[in-house]
C-alpha cells in the first residue's frame, strides 16, 4: 500500500492503494466517484474513459503509480450541472438508452472536441469508435457530437 | 448511502409527506377494471394502503409516479410516467418519477421482458391518470358551484371558461383527496393525445449524463465488503480441491469461502478481490460431459435426420405435398451461442441479516430474485426486500438470479453486507447463453411457383422448442410440419433478446428469400402472396394478425422504393415478435466490387407510440445489435470452456460499422405493444437477403464473418 496524492476535477484527493490499481478502481472504490464506469478492465469498451492532462484515457488500465500530478477530470468534473456542450448535446439528442457507458462516450466526445472543434462525418466516427454501446445508440452519438460542435467552447 | 429514492414503506411515508395534504390516488395495476382508490395523508402515514401503486399531487403541483418495472434501457421509466400523464392532463416537466421497489402486494409482474410492460399497463395507467384528473374537475365544479361538464383541464390547471376562472391541481389536490373514487372512467380519444405521441427525453438523462451513481455497481453502502466469485472453469467441471492461502494472505482480503461449486473472495476493495482471485489455486475434475462446438456440430447433424422428433404443428398432409411438388427447396441455417454482454456486468448488493436479507442492483426480475434467496436460506419470501437500480442493460441476462444467489451465498457465509461483481471474464464465460440452434426448411412449390408444401426442423442445445410453430408462415401454406429435437448440455442457456426469433426469423425469412427465387417471384410479392392465402383460406389456426403484416410489408416497400431504385440491391425481411410487427429493407451497394450496406429502411406497428424518441431509438438499437450479433456474434467452446471472455476475442458492432436507419410507424390508433425486442429479429434476413442480391452468395449461419459465403464477398 502506498499514499497517493491525486489531482481530480480541480481537487486534491489521497488514496492510500496499491501501486498497480487502475485509476478506474480508485476513482470507484476509494474516492466515490462512480460516474466512469467498469466494462472491459483491458481498455477494448471505453466505459471507463476519464481525462488525462486532457486525453482521453482508459482508466482501467491506467496504474494509480503513473498519473503523478497529473489533472485527472472524471464525467462528474466535466461540468458542475451537466451544462458542458457535449453533455447538453447528448441531452438534447436523447442519446441515452441504459446510459451505463454513455460517460465514457461523452468524455471521449469532450477530448476529441477539444483538439478538433469542426469535425467531419469520417473523423467523428473515427474518433468514437472506439467505445462500445451495446444498446446501439450509435446514431445519435454520432448526431449529438456533430450538435456539440456546433456548441460554443466551454 | 441509498444511490435510489427507497421507497418501501418509510419513504412512502415521505413521499406522502411531500405531497403537503393534497391528492394520493391509487392505482390499481392488476386489474384494468379495478376502481382507483383515494388515501388521504393520514391513512397513508399510518400505512393502512390497500393499493398496488400511488401517484401523488402535491400543493405545489409536483406530480409523483411510481414507475414500478424495472429500468433496463428500454426506457418504461419514461413511457410509464407519459401514459399516466396524459390522461391527468398534467405539465410534464412537473412530473418526478420514482422507481419502486418490488412490491408483489401492491404491484403485479415487475418484469422487464418479453417487450410485455407497456401491453400490460396500458389500460390500468391510462385509467389511474384519468380517475385523478375526473376528481380535480369533481373538485372544482363543487368549489365553483358549476356543472363538471363545463370544466376543461390542461398542463395541471382546471378551468371554467363560462367564469373565467381557474385553479391548480395543487390548489385542489386536498379537496380532491376527500371524494369518492368514480368507476367507469373515460379515457381520452387518441386524436386529444398531447404528450402520448410526442418525442420526450429519458427521464434520467440528468444524473446518467453528469456521473451520479444510479446503476447497481454504483451502489455502496459503508462498512459493505467486496466479493468476487471464482465460477468452474468449464461447464462439465467440478472442484477437486481448493488452495486458499496465498489469496487469503493478500492485501485487504478478509475471508475466502467457498459455496457449491464456487469460491468467493471477500476483501476491502475490488482490485484486491480481484487480485487475490488470481492467486486461488483451484483444481477441477469431471462432473459432465465436457462440449466442445465440434460435438454440437455432430449432435446437430445426427438430429436433423433423426425419427421421433416433437411434432410442434401439422397442418394438410405435407409427405403427399412434397410427392407430387414440381420443385423443393431445401436448407440449412445455423447460430452460435451468444453471451448477453450488458455494458454493466452482473453484480449484486446483499445484507444477509438475522432478522432478513436486504437485496439492492440491476435486476429484470426482482420478484425472482427475491424468490430464490428465501428458497436458497430457507426463509421466507417476506423476509426479503429487493431495490431496484438502473440496469447498464440485461438483453435478458438479467432474468436469471444466479448472479443474485452469488452475493446471497457470499453474504450468507461472511456475515457482512457484500457488493458481488462480476468481471466482464465472469460475465461472458458465466452461462446462460442463446443457445446454439441450427434449423432445416423446405419449401415444395406446385408448378406455379405457389408454396404448397413446408417443414420445419429446429434442434438446439437447451433451446427448448427453437421454433414458433404458430408465426408466420403458417396459416399460410396447406400442408405444414413443424418439429424439434432439444439437445441436453451442462453449457447453461436462457433468454437472449427476442429469444429464439433474434435468430429464427433470419433463418426463416432467409430461406423465404431462397423460395421466392426458387418460385421465380418478387420476394415482397411472394410474402404479400402468402398472407392473402392466410386471409382468404387459412391452413389452421391463423395466430398473427394478417393485416397488420401486410401493411408494414407495403408500409416498408413504399418507403424504401422497393424494386424502384438503381445502384443499389435491396432484401427484404418481415417478421411478428413480442406482439409488435417489423417490416425492414435492407439496402447494398457495390463499392469497387464490394459489398457495403448501406441503409436499412424499418416499418413497425407497435400500435399507439408512446415517445417517439423513445421507439425510435428502440428500433434503431435494435437493429445495430441485430446486425451487430449477426455479423461478429460467436461463443465457441473446447472441452466445456468458453472460448472467449472479453470484448478483445468477442466482437461487438462499432459506430463506425452502421449503416444509416430510417424509421417508420404504422398509424393505427390500436392498444400498443412493446418494442424492446420486435426491431431485432428481422434484421439479419434483410441485410443477408440483400447481401445475395449484390452477390449471389447467400449466408446461411451466424455469424457472417465466419461464412465462407461472405468472406468470398469481402
């Protein structure tokens, strides 16, 4: 077990762990945040996806040893009320079906938007297909990622 | 912390409190004909409730309804509400929804399957909106001292016009709460409809789309201790011996105890658990055979040719048929088993007290969930409480409770609340599946090309009776046998979205496909053929309505162009599952000599639409995980094992690989039924019958990517 000091959504956190525990289960365990979600546990589903420094990143694979003091923004620090543009667009579109891995999709959306605010069709599907919806809402991740673009910056 | 508003009987009590001395209707969901009931505030406090569930007014004007079925992604949390709402004739954005817990006194099949919650609430929902709404209007014309039938209603408000005055719900909720229930209330024309009809959002997008903990994974509770269960490593194998000590020596483990053929590890987080499961050092011997897909694919062919298969229907005398055809079709078409692979993988939360058994997480059948632990710790089923979480999906793997029993046994045995997760490993190796099932039609035409002859076998491996003798195309053809052989497998099945149909229907309107070119005739033409001989001179009894198949057939030829277009060659597929009627076209294009699907047109009849954002999305979801499953699904296995046990080995359909969806309803104002599953059963055939139009290879098992058929086209 070690001590580790963690920057999550602007706060400071400790979580005393192992070295090898994947973000993911720290965030799920010990801090209570619940919101990135369990899928896979070998980075193939994207549920679990979070910032790092920014990139979108599998935290299920990511040991709590490597992050250091890095900015880790998890889908409850994305916006304090649901009001980031993606998070709107999603909400528009009614993307949602179960909606268990519609966190993972809307932080991959946020870091893609991000570096490429005006996609195209190809980069839009290029860039979120890496996730998996079992439930098939597809079509409107895709429409509401094209509505968030359309979205002033936040 | 409670992730759900519990509302077992303390938190009715607040739900009562909040609705501040107004209206507490409640609604009877066991009896259409059953009268409404008012409670007032008091009676309801003390908990003298002889009703099944409750919608609440408060002073305020916030409506309150129970939504009492389970939440698997199917959207009932919403489309409850809306039913309720329109009769009530209230401001949906004062609704708050609830989920209820399992309640078997006040509620009736809190189920989330069979596409059965919205053909079975229908009535009752509809009759306790309007009921409330017949009291308010009661309650101002005895305050204005007006005829009722002067009063008109909307968005929460009564009104008389002829006085110009107007007053809220909740400013009548309490003199509404003091009249006696009317019987024999009426219900609104489907022309008056204001919310049934229109696109409303999930009623949960909030806290799904800002991270707050709703699902059953996300549940904790303080003191609770994680749980990770080490099931046999194949089905057929048993546990020799078991050695626990490097596990139990491990960081934050706190016990390894074993149930069944089953060793849980019991520790403070779950990495831990996890990790210590990998030190367990388990050996397994023989307890049964130990299957591999070969001996299925054997078993298979030795039962397609056996005598003494079960005769599902008969109709005419098809040996006499097939003697005298001028043409007979035949074919085979085959499909693996398919894991369910919700995004949530199984878990449970359970507290195994003394004094009763606390069970919270993502069930679609509480009532059984709730069943089988009082069977398993030999207590009774009222000593039981089941909360129900969102659920991350289920496709049906949630109606069984052998996840459930897991948290059960492990609580039993540890004497602490424990939260059991599965791994996605556990998940898809963990039983259960859609069974393996490989079919043989044939079809004997006269020298018409007219379809007098067809037979049906179905064998499967714990499939039961794989075929729906009684769905199209019987009624439709005079001379008819429909039989099946169930192969007995220690590898464990169960429902698997649109049992049996998620698979059928491809074989069946693959092969329809096949003897429509065999007959010479438009494959459209030849169905809309078929279902005129089942209306016009039925063979047997007739149990889907001919109508309605044809007009989604015609339905979805109309949109689609069928037969009209150029550059791209279209399949059609039609098919009734779950109460609901599905028509799909699907539509390929030949890119540099290649095969791309490009669009799938869909026509349902689900009779009234509740949301339409909703039901869209329903059919649409429907049809990437149709696709999905019928082009990559494949659960292998060698010796009794899983083959493959997570999303690296098992494919799932990505965003980039769906073809566009367009959507139509059939508008015919009929009683709706659900949609949850309808969409998917039709989709393969009219991707596959497509596929063979652009190339004239025709796929006839799943998955396609496995076909030599389809990698000659690829």
């Amino acid at each position: 077990m070690a001590l580790y000091k963690l920057q999550i959504n602007g706060r400071s956190y400790q979580a005393d762990v192992e070295p090898d525990t994947p973000l993911l289960w720290v965030l799920r365990d010990n801090l209570g945040l619940v919101g990135t979600k369990y899928g896979c546990g070998i980075a193939q589903c994207g549920a679990c996806t979070v910032h790092i420094n920014g990139e979108a990143t599998r935290s299920c694979v990511m040991p709590v040893s490597a992050i250091g003091t890095s900015k880790v923004v998890t889908i409850e620090g994305l916006s304090a009320e649901g009001t980031h543009p993606v998070q709107q667009a999603w909400d528009e579109v009614d993307v949602a079906q179960c909606g268990y891995c519609q966190a993972g999709q809307i932080m991959t959306a946020a870091a893609f938007l991000k570096k490429n605010p005006k996609p195209n069709n190809d980069e839009i599907d290029a860039a979120m297909s890496g996730n998996i919806c079992r439930c098939g809402t597809y079509h409107r991740i895709r429409e509401a990622v094209k509505v968030a673009s359309t979205k002033p910056a936040k | 912390m409670s992730i759900l508003p519990n509302t077992n009987r303390r938190d009715f009590m607040k739900l009562a409190a909040s609705a501040g001395g107004g209206l507490l209707l409640g609604f009877n969901w066991l009896s259409a004909n059953a009268t409404p009931a008012v409670v007032d505030e008091a009676a309801a406090a003390a908990g003298n409730l002889d009703f099944n569930s409750y919608l609440s007014i408060a002073t305020d004007g916030t409506i309150t309804i129970l939504s009492p079925n389970p939440e698997v992604g199917q959207g009932i949390k919403t489309a409850f509400p809306i039913i309720v709402a329109e009769e009530l004739d209230v401001d949906w954005t004062k609704v708050k929804v609830v989920q209820a817990p399992l309640d078997t006194q006040k509620f009736e099949r809190q189920v989330a399957g069979g596409s059965g919650s919205i053909p079975h609430s229908w009535d009752r929902l509809r009759q306790a909106g309007a009921t409330a709404r017949l009291m308010l209007v009661e309650a101002a014309a005895n305050r204005w001292k007006v005829p009722a039938s002067e009063i008109t209603t909307d968005k929460g408000v009564v009104m008389h016009k002829g006085s110009n005055r107007k007053l809220s719900y909740g400013e009548l909720a309490q003199d509404a709460a003091k009249l006696t229930a009317p019987k024999d209330v009426k219900l609104k024309d489907t022309k008056d409809y204001k919310l049934i009809g229109q696109s409303i959002k999930n009623v949960d997008n909030k806290p799904i789309l800002t991270g707050q903990p709703l699902f059953g994974i996300d549940f904790h509770r303080e003191g609770m201790l994680y749980a990770m269960v080490q099931h046999p490593s194949a089905f057929g194998m048993k546990i020799k011996s078991v050695d626990a000590s490097a596990a139990k020596a491990m960081p934050g483990i706190v016990d390894v105890v074993q149930f069944k053929n089953n060793v849980a590890v019991v520790g403070k987080s779950t990495w831990q658990v996890k990790k210590a499961r990998e030190a367990l050092k388990i050996e397994y011997e023989k307890d049964g055979d130990l299957e591999s897909t070969s001996d299925h694919n054997r078993i298979f062919s030795q039962l397609m040719d056996s005598p003494n298969a079960t005769v599902r229907r008969k109709d005419g005398d098809v040996e006499a048929a097939f003697k005298k055809a001028a043409k007979v079709v035949k074919s085979e078409y085959q499909c693996p088993f398919l894991p369910h692979s919700p995004m949530e993988p199984m878990n449970f939360f359970a507290h195994v007290r003394p004094d009763g058994v606390e069970l919270v997480g993502p069930t679609q059948t509480p009532e059984r969930a709730r069943n089988e632990t009082a069977k398993l710790l030999g207590i009774s089923p009222d000593k039981v409480t089941v909360e129900m979480t969102r659920m991350g999906g289920g496709f049906g793997r949630r109606l069984a409770a052998d996840y459930v029993l897991d948290a059960v046994e492990v609580s039993n045995l540890v004497k602490a609340p424990v939260k059991m997760i599965w791994t996605r490993e556990d998940d898809m190796t963990g039983g259960n599946y859609r069974p393996a099932v490989r079919y043989r039609f044939e079809a004997a035409l006269d020298a018409q090309g007219n379809m007098i002859g067809y037979k049906l076998r179905g064998v499967g491996i714990n499939a039961g009776n794989p075929t729906r003798e009684d769905n199209f195309p019987s009624g439709a053809v005079d001379n008819l046998l429909i039989d099946s052989f169930d192969h007995k497998s220690p590898i464990t099945t169960g429902p698997w979205r649109a049992p049996i149909t998620n698979f059928l229907a491809f074989a069946e309107q693959s092969f329809l496909d096949e003897v429509a070119m065999a007959a010479g005739k438009d494959p459209v033409q030849f169905r809309l053929d078929l279902l005129e001989k089942a209306k016009k001179s039925p063979a047997g009894e007739v149990k889907y309505d001919v109508d309605r198949m044809i007009a989604v057939t015609k339905l979805a030829a109309e949109k689609a162009g069928w037969g009209k277009k150029k550059g791209v060659h279209q399949g059609f597929s039609l098919y009734f599952s779950h109460r609901s009627y599905v028509a799909q076209i699907g539509e390929v294009a030949m890119l540099k000599g290649k095969p791309v699907i490009k669009k799938i047109y869909a026509a349902a009849d689900c009779g009234v639409v509740i949301n339409q954002s909703g039901a869209r999305q329903q059919i649409m979801g429907g049809i990437v995980d149709g696709m999905g499953h019928a082009m990559y699904g494949n659960m292998t296995f060698k010796n009794g094992a899983p083959e493959q046990a997570n999303f690296n080995t098992y494919k799932l359909i990505k965003l980039n690989e769906i073809p566009e969806i367009e959507v139509f309803f059939v508008d015919n104002g009929i009683a709706p039924t659900g949609l949850g599953e309808p969409a998917l059963p039709p989709t393969g055939a009219a991707i596959a019958n497509a596929l063979f139009k652009a190339t004239n290879k025709r796929l006839r098992n799943q998955p396609f990517v496995e076909e030599d058929a389809y990698k000659s086209i690829i």
